[in-house]
C-alpha cells in the first residue's frame, strides 16, 4: 500500500490549491478515505473524508463550504480542493486509508480509523 501526496505549495490568503493522493497497492473504491493535517506543535487534525460506499463526503466544520473532497476511482487518486484559503489552514496534509474494506462503521473524524498515511504534502497560506 502506497499514498502519495502532491499539489501543495503557498498560496495567498483567499486563495486556492488542489491537492492529490495518489494511491496504489488496494482498491480505493472500498475503502473511506480521508484529509487530515497537522500544524508544527499541534495534533494531527480531521479535515474531510469520503465513504466507501456512495461516495458520502465528510467535513470539519471549519472547512465546510470551502474544501471538497473527492476520488477517481479509475485513476486510484484522491482530491481536496480547497479555496478560500486562511493563514490557519497552514499545516501539513495528509491522505489516509481506513482499516477495513466495505465498512459502514468508519469514525470518520478519528485518526486511529485509519491505518495508513502518506508522507504529506506542505500547504501555507501567507501572503
């Protein structure tokens, strides 16, 4: 199993990026999938996720109206777009797979649901 994380950089504040989760090694289509991030000296934090099954999406609150999650399951790559960008959001992101295929019962907002992680991609928001 691999995740591998692109698309970010520095952006301006009310700005956009889009981000890329390359996956390979299972199938993406039947497993949640998930955004998290984590600033320096903070904890590691939900952002957004995407069911297994119809393709449900999943939102921090504070990301709601700005991020969207999304996947290609013919490509096996995952999405988040984000706009709007704010100083907070600067942080390391991560993409994550969940431990169990064909699940319902993801805690989608909790870290330990997932299993593996990529090495993440940076994002800062300055101007």
């Amino acid at each position: 199993v691999q995740l591998v994380e692109s698309g970010g950089g520095l952006a301006q504040p009310g700005g956009s990026l889009r981000l890329s989760c390359a996956a390979s090694g299972f199938i993406i289509s039947i497993y949640d999938m998930a955004w998290f991030r984590q600033a320096p000296g903070k904890e590691r934090e939900f952002v957004a996720a995407i069911n297994w099954r119809e393709g449900g999406t999943y939102y921090a609150d504070s990301m709601k109206g700005r991020f969207t999650i999304s996947r290609d399951k013919g490509m096996s790559t995952l999405y988040l777009q984000m706009n709007n960008l704010r100083p907070e959001d600067t942080a390391r992101y991560y993409c994550a797979k969940s431990r169990r295929p064909n699940y319902d019962g993801t805690q989608y907002y909790s870290a330990e649901e997932y299993e593996y992680w990529g090495q993440g991609t940076q994002v800062t928001v300055s101007w």
